[in-house]
C-alpha cells in the first residue's frame, strides 16, 4: 500500500472511533415516567453516579430535618383494591 492509501485509512479509522465518543448522550433514556420529556433535562448527575433533581436557588443550609412521605402503590384501575398502604 503507498503512504496515501494508509494515510486515508488511518484517519477513516480514527474518525469511526472518536466520532461516535463525541456525540455519544450519558444521560438516562426517557422512560415517560417523570411525564413531560422536558423534565429529564433537569436532571443532574450526583455525587454517586445516580441522576437527581435540584431545585436551582434552594439553599439547603436553612433546613435541620427531613420529612419521608409514606408510600402508596396504586394498582390498575379495574382491581378491587385500588391502594397497598405499608402502615396497614
């Protein structure tokens, strides 16, 4: 092969390896679980790895405590029980 030749293929080779890198997207996929697709540009990932919300302007110094809500799973809405309720 002449030098054109392996020139060309070496510079075809690193565009097919570096292009794909540059455009590739860490970001989860839309699931539709957080509704407007829109919203998934609010996410951030976090010290962990983990993808997380913040409120921009909330300054979390101010606060002392927290609150965990209590969690209902509702089922379709055919089934005769319509909520599982841990406290129950």
């Amino acid at each position: 092969m002449t030098s054109a030749v392996k020139t060309l293929l070496a510079v075809v080779l690193g565009m097919a390896l570096v292009v794909p890198t540059a455009f590739a997207d860490d970001r989860p996929p839309a699931s539709g679980f957080l509704g407007n697709p829109s919203a998934y540009d609010l996410l951030t990932k976090g010290p962990t790895g983990a993808y997380r919300y913040l409120k921009p302007g909330v300054d979390f110094k101010k606060y002392n405590k927290y609150m965990i809500d209590s969690v209902i799973f509702f089922l379709a809405d055919a089934a005769d029980y319509k909520g599982i309720d841990p406290r129950r």
